[in-house]
C-alpha cells in the first residue's frame, strides 16, 4: 500500500510536470508571437512537435531514474536542484538533437535561449512544492490512514524519521501497542494498551492500518494479531527485520512463482551485463596483446638479461572464478633463485632485481595478464586474483572471504584504485580489500567499470606509494 501511494503520487507529479512544461512553452510561443514579432504567423504544426520533443525528453529522463521516486517528497534544495538540471538538459537536448539532425532552423533563438532558464526554474519550483501540495490533497480525509504501531518503544523509535516522511502520503500515527510500562514513547507516540486490547482499540479509534515493528515468531500472540486485522478489516504491514536478525544485508526476489531471500544482489548473473563486460575485455586487451605487449616483451627480456638472467615469464597458480583454478602470466621481476614465491612482495624486497622494481611500480610486470583475460580465466576489473596458499590465510581472517570469488579475477579492481594494493600488513588491509570487492560485486554497473578502468590508467602515470 505505502509503495502504491509513493509511486501514484510520484507519476501523478510527473504528470503535473509535463503538463507545466508544454504549458510553459506555449505561454512563451504566445508572448514571442504578441510582443516580439506581431507580424509573424503562428505555425502549429512545427510548434506542436516542439513542445512534444521536449515532453519526449522529460518521459525519458524520468525513466531512467526510477530510484528518485523515493526521494521526490523530500525537500532537498541541492538534490532537487541536480534533478531540475538533467530534466532541462534532456528535454532541451532532444529537441537541439531533431533540430541539428532535420537542419531545421524555424524556431527563433530569441525565445529558445529565453524559455531554456525558464523552464529549470519552472522545475525547481515544482520539485519544491508541488509534491507535498498534491500529497495534502490527494491523502487527505477518507484517503487518511490511522496507524497503530505494534511492538517495542525501541523499535517504533527505528522507524521515527520514515514515519515522518509518511506523513506526506496520510499515514497518521495515533499510537503504539506494547507490553511495556510507559505511557508514551521518547518520541511522543502514545501506547495504547497491550496486544490483547488490540481488536477494542482498532474498533474504538477507527484505526484502518496495523505496523508490526518486527518479522513475527509465529506464537500465538502473533497469530492471533494477524487473525484480529482480517477480521476487522484493517491493513497490515510488517517491518522484516531479518537484516538485523541476521546480521547481513537481504535482497527479496521472485521467480516462477516462489519468493526467495539472498544475501547480496548480483548484477553480473545477468548475461546481457557479462556481455558487455566481456566485450570491454576484448576491445582493451586485444589491441595490448597485438601492439603493447611485444614492445614490453622486449624491454623487460633486455632488462633481465642484464641485471638478473632467467624466463622471461613467471607462471603461478592462482585462484580464479568459483576457486577455480588457473595459470596467471607475469613479466618475472625477481631472482630466479628465489625460493619464498609465498611470501608477499614489500617495499624494498632483496628479491627484486633493480629494474623489476620499476617494472612493478608502473604495473609493467601485469600486461601479459590480459593474455589471461582473452583467455576468458580474468577479467579487466575484478578482485585481484591471490595464491592458493594466501586464499587460505585470508579466509581464517574474514568468514566472507571467498565472496569475492563469485566474479572473475581482474588485473586491476575497486580496491586497487582506492589505494589498498601492494603489501597486506595486517588484517585491515585484507578486510578493506575484501569489502571493496564485495562492494563491487554487488553494484556491478557500466560506468563503475569504465570508471575503475580511466582510474586505472590514471594510476599508472602517477603511481600510488602502495605501488612496489
């Protein structure tokens, strides 16, 4: 219910903003038209597909930010003022792109460049006002919904600022239910009574709406709660507090008609996603492979011959997608006779020859990784792939650890461009690690992955202190 009122509200204001902009336009075609150029005739037909491009415009900005509806009711000058900005850049920006693509220049520059501030203040002014303007009329009287609360003074105290908040969409609180000796909470909230005066205050304060402020055990107190709200014909809601009952964030999803819980989301369980990432990995590391690698290849083997003779590569097994197994590829940048590969690099490590000291501080020593990436065992971005040995400390030091591995390795990663790279001193360092990697399998999206790429090459012309 409180979703369906939320979401209404927010099409019906987007409506109203839409009908304010043809409006608006139309307001100004007909000053242009009476003032500024008496003479001139008023063509509707290329008027009317005008106002309809900036209308296309404002529709689709408004889809592609659907998470803003949750916010829309909320009086934040600077957020409301970035939305005013992307509605008049894409309105405006749509009908500038049919007005270059068609070579049309009928519509007098005068008026466009006047109406263009115009219509952002328009915008401001109704992100502003005009959500709680038609939430007062819309929620109001017989649309009021009289709330009880159900549970603990600490928990009603949880839910203090979204009650707040719902106030706007006719959510009205006019009490709690609790077994607890006090007549009113912190927040003022009265308490009624206990559960078992539930049904005689429902029917005596005309109560229409019931919040249990916590997933129910299903005792017979709470069962009997539920069976009082069908038989008197009251809504009930209950807050899921399995997040805290679990001590992890939940998502809730749907398929094939049953309902699920997971701990986390995944974007990247989506093939459409790992599409376009693996066409990322294609078209970066192809054209490093057949241009950048062989010019390396050489410098680094010439490099070697002189300071520390040996491969030319340093081949390990390391852990990969689902703990898979695999070979990953480096230039070699220590001594051939080094007989401790388990123990992590550090700044100034006697193993290091002079130039392999460079070669990994400009990261010189990962380009034949993206062989491993065409290969299809890494990918661009990603958790940084550990050795077997590693994986198995780490994980004694953090119980989510091999979470990371839900995704492919990368060459570089959201805890690279943060800075946690190099040498893991202690068990921080690996937690602020592992949390990125986490954080970035579960927010998975585009401009995240360009992003941690151009930091990426950022990082490469002026490397971070961790870099050895």
């Amino acid at each position: 219910m409180v979703t369906q009122r939320t979401q209404g509200l927010y099409r019906v204001f987007l409506l109203c903003q839409i009908v304010i902009v043809a409006v608006l336009f139309w307001f100004g075609v007909w000053v242009m038209v009476t003032f500024y150029s008496p003479g001139a005739e008023l063509t509707w037909r290329r008027y009317s597909i005008y106002c309809g491009l900036l209308v296309l415009g404002m529709t689709l900005e408004s889809l592609s930010r659907d998470g803003s509806k949750n916010y829309f009711l909320q009086n934040e000058l600077l957020r409301q003022h970035r939305l005013s900005l992307r509605q008049t850049f894409a309105s405006v920006g749509t009908l500038v792109f049919y007005l270059i693509a068609t070579k049309d220049s009928f519509i007098s520059r005068i008026f466009f460049f006047n109406f263009v501030p115009w219509l952002y203040v328009a915008l401001l002014f109704s992100h502003h006002y005009l959500p709680q303007f038609l939430a007062r009329r819309i929620f109001t009287g017989a649309r009021e919904e009289k709330t009880v609360l159900v549970g603990s003074s600490a928990k009603a105290a949880q839910l203090r600022a979204w009650l707040r908040r719902k106030g706007d969409i006719g959510l009205r609180t006019i009490g709690l239910i609790c077994n607890e000796a006090i007549e009113k909470t912190e927040d003022g909230i009265p308490v009624l009574g206990g559960s078992d005066a539930l049904e005689r205050i429902i029917v005596e304060r005309g109560v229409t709406q019931v919040i249990m402020l916590e997933f129910p055990v299903f005792d017979d107190g709470n069962r009997q709660i539920i069976q009082v709200c069908d038989r008197v014909g009251v809504r009930l809601l209950i807050v899921s507090d399995l997040e805290e009952k679990l001590r992890h964030p939940v998502t809730h999803f749907e398929d094939d008609g049953f309902r699920f819980i997971g701990l986390r989301e995944e974007p990247l369980e989506n093939p459409l996603n790992r599409f376009f990432k693996r066409a990322i990995d294609i078209a970066i590391s192809l054209p490093v492979m057949l241009i950048v690698f062989p010019i390396l290849t050489l410098i680094v083997w010439m490099a070697q011959r002189i300071q520390s003779p040996g491969p030319l590569f340093h081949v390990q097994t390391r852990a990969g997608m689902q703990n898979r197994r695999f070979k990953i590829y480096k230039f070699r940048t220590m001594r051939p006779d080094n007989a401790e590969e388990t123990r992590q690099a550090s700044d100034g490590d006697e193993r290091v020859y002079p130039l392999g000291k460079w070669f990994r501080k400009l990261s010189i020593d990962e380009v034949p990784q993206f062989w491993n990436v065409l290969l299809g065992d890494m990918s661009i971005v990603g958790p940084r792939p550990h050795l077997i040995e590693h994986n198995n400390q780490f994980s004694q030091l953090m119980a989510n650890y091999h979470v990371r591995a839900f995704v492919k390795p990368g060459i570089t990663g959201l805890a690279q461009v943060r800075g946690f790279r190099g040498e893991a001193r202690n068990n921080a360092d690996i937690q602020n690690r592992v949390a990125c990697d986490i954080e970035y399998l579960e927010n998975w999206n585009l401009s995240l992955e360009c992003g941690i790429i151009l930091r990426t090459f950022a990082h490469l012309i002026s490397p971070p202190r961790s870099a050895y």
